[in-house]
C-alpha cells in the first residue's frame, strides 16, 4: 500500500517518536449483542510465521509460489473452493510479474440464500525495503509480516472460525490479491500511482458481478503491528462511509473501540481504490495509522527490514479479528 502524495506516503502528519502499547480489550457499554465465538490470536499468530518462513514471497521467487500454493491448501482444508486467477502483470520498471490471486469461495452449501461479503488482503511481500533508516537496507527485501502476512493470517483463521460455527448469518468470501507492494520505490525517479494493487486492478477489471455478487468488501492490511490503531480511511469513508459504521460498531460492541477510533486519516492507495472504483464494491480499508511515528504513518516497521515476526502482537491480530467474528455472526 502507499499513501497517496509524497511517493505515496507523507500525506499523513508526521510529528514525534513511535511508542508501542498493548492493544487489550475492554469491556464497552452497547445495544449491539455480543457474539460468543472467540477469535483465535495464537493460530493468527501461527498462520502468519507460517507465511514468514517461506522467506519474503517476492514476485517471481520459489517462496512466492510456495506460500501460494500453502494459502490454497490451507482454504481449501477449511471447505472453500479455491480459484488461482493468474496474469502476466507489468510492474512500473518493465519487470512481468507472475501474479496469483487466490480467490476463495465460500462453499456453496453453507451460504445459499445468505448476503455475500469479500474480505481481502495482498499476501505478496515488498522487494526493496526503501523506508528502512538505514540506507544500506533499501534494496533488501521485506519479510512482510505486518505488511502482507498479518491481512492473510487473520483470513484464514476467519476461515477456521466459519467452518466450525454454521450460525453466520453472511457468506464470506476470502480475496489474496497479488503484486500490490511492486511500486515504484522512493530511491526511484519516476512516479506512478498505478504501479500499486496490480493484482486487485487485474481482478477488480475482470470482475463479473453477476456470478458473485458482493454486498461489501473489507480490506485488511497492516493488521498485526504492534501499539496499532485503526482510523477511518479516507477513500472508505468516501465510497462506503456505512460500511466503515458497521465495522466500527462491531468493534464497540466486540470490546475494541479504543482500536478502532472515532477519527478520521488521509487517503491510501491500497487494493480496495480498484475495488471500488472498477468493480464498484463498497470496499474499505482496516489500516493501521501512527500519526505520531516519525519513521512513517503507518508504522515504525513499514517497507524496512524489521518488518518481521518479533514486530507482531497478537493484541492487535485479536482486535481487528474479534471485530471482524463480531461482525460476521450478527450482520
């Protein structure tokens, strides 16, 4: 993901030093009953260092096509149908991307007659690690814990719970769109929006409404940092401002509104602007924002090489996966 000015990132205030704290929950007053099914942070937590120990899923690597080819076992051990959507992609420097996006489909059984959702993440990793404070870093690749690994692993754990509880009122299906952290790199030159969520613009151009028809689409990105909190981002606040009222009420009602603030952030490129804007899916974005982090808005660890499994808190991971059980089983 990027931000949308500054080679896509100093769009948001900038100002003091980045302190991590505990994301616990806590018990809020509200109308909204709470849903029962505990959200699983430790097998979030096992999902993501399982995608870390392929390495950086970089595009065209044998840790890309591994890692993808795990995704896929791991939705389908959980009774989704699995669709691989592959493309030759263009990434900004001329390099063709082998992009996968794995797409799994809720079993057909188990959501007739029910509204249908997407919730999606990218799973590939960023290759040059060019916000790293270190300037020997910038060519290095990012492990893609947070960034990358955290959006998938609290998919599947989604996934998991789904199997195992038939009370969800909606079906839900999982999206892991490929090739979106190939943009252009701030040591480059040339600037290019467009160089970012090459696999969610593929799938939002090639989406067909009529076999799936979603009511709304939920964005996970960056949703395992450590000390993270989540603002309304400003791109869902302009395509599906009600979409981002449900999800807050959830977390109220989950225990999480001291996560899942009452405050407002700049605009993000990320996967869910061609979701919106090609396939016409009220799409928000679940993003992590540090307005005081010095190193960047959205966290000490992002596009560096400490973006790795130690930065993880699976505080955060239980925050935004609670809110997503709580609003899955009572929308």
């Amino acid at each position: 993901m990027n931000n949308v000015s500054f080679s896509h990132f100093l769009i948001f205030f900038i100002s003091g030093l980045f302190c991590a704290c505990s994301t616990t929950k806590k018990s809020q007053t509200t109308e909204q009953p709470v849903v029962n099914i505990e959200f699983n942070a430790d097998s979030a937590y096992a999902f993501c260092a399982a995608q870390c120990q392929f390495g950086p899923r970089i595009m065209n690597s044998s840790a890309h096509e591994e890692c993808a080819q795990w995704i896929q076992k791991k939705f389908q051990q959980y009774g989704y149908q699995v669709d691989r959507q592959q493309a030759d992609l263009k990434g900004y420097d001329g390099t063709i991307l082998k992009s996968t996006n794995i797409i799994a489909t809720a079993p057909a059984d188990s959501s007739v007659s029910k509204p249908r959702i997407m919730i999606c993440a990218h799973w590939d990793s960023r290759p040059w690690a060019d916000n790293d404070p270190d300037e020997s870093n910038w060519r290095k690749p990012v492990m893609a814990a947070n960034d990358g690994a955290s959006g998938v692993a609290v998919m599947l754990e989604l996934a998991r719970l789904i199997k195992d509880n038939d009370s969800a009122r909606i079906a839900v299906d999982f999206i892991c769109f490929d090739a979106e952290d190939w943009g252009v790199p701030q040591w480059s030159n040339e600037v290019d929006a467009d160089s970012w969520a090459l696999g969610a613009q593929y799938w939002a151009t090639n989406y067909q409404s009529k076999a799936n028809s979603y009511q709304f689409g939920i964005l996970l990105d960056m949703v395992g940092g450590q000390g993270a909190k989540f603002y309304r981002e400003a791109y869902s606040m302009q395509y599906a401002r009600n979409i981002v009222d449900k999800v807050w009420q959830a977390a109220a009602a989950a225990g999480y509104g001291s996560v899942f603030l009452a405050k407002n952030s700049g605009y993000v490129t990320d996967d869910h602007v061609p979701v919106n804007e090609q396939a016409h899916i009220p799409c928000i974005d679940i993003i992590n924002h540090y307005p005081d982090c010095e190193q960047s808005s959205f966290g000490p660890t992002w596009h560096t090489i400490n973006d790795d499994m130690q930065h993880i808190d699976k505080n955060t991971l239980q925050a935004v996966g609670q809110t997503l059980i709580q609003l899955i089983f009572s929308e």
